[in-house]
C-alpha cells in the first residue's frame, strides 16, 4: 500500500428526516439522504488519489438492491427510496440497511 502511513478517518450518516439534519447542523433537501465525509484534510491527497466512495443499499442485511455514488467533490447522496424515486429492487416492509464503501483511486 503506497499511503500506509497516512490515515484518513471518515464519518457516514444517513439522515431519514430533517430533525436528524438540524440536530447535525445541515440542511438536506430530500430523504433519506447518505452523507460520508471525511474527518481528516484531503489536501495532502489532491495530487495523489481521488475518491469514488459509493453507497450500497441492502435489504434485509443480505441483499444489495441499489448501489449509488456519490458525485465528485459531494458528501451527500439521495437515496432513492421515497414515493417519488423507486427502488430498482424493493425491499418487503422497508428493511433496508446501508453500508458506505470508500474507495480510492491512486493517480
């Protein structure tokens, strides 16, 4: 591993109303929505690796049903779970579960 001595701490979020928002000191625009932000200053990086992390959306803890990213240099994703975005693949009685994945790119 090139960056071995150099770690980054992240933090994931997902925020299913606007209270859990506020109580963060953020504004969300839809529901839920996934946040991953990084706790550590990526500057050192810049130049080195960039980061195409990705959100997977499980059902039941077993399932991927949806795999979303989140756009460059954006901490927060839209999961499409709502009545006005459907899920590619439902989940019986909304039993989903998140699992954020971080993933670098050296260039």
């Amino acid at each position: 591993m090139i960056f071995k001595e150099k770690e980054i701490s992240w933090e994931a979020n997902v925020f299913m109303n606007q209270y859990e928002c506020s109580n963060r000191g953020i504004r969300c625009e839809s529901f839920p929505v996934a946040r991953l932000i990084s706790q550590n200053s990526l500057s050192q990086f810049q130049r080195s690796v960039v980061f195409n992390n990705l959100l997977l959306v499980m059902c039941k803890d077993k399932h991927i049903c949806q795999v979303q990213d989140f756009k460059k240099f954006e901490e927060m994703a839209p999961i499409s779970s709502n009545g006005t975005q459907v899920m590619s693949y439902p989940c019986p009685d909304n039993q989903y579960s998140y699992q954020f994945v971080v993933r670098p790119k050296y260039i």
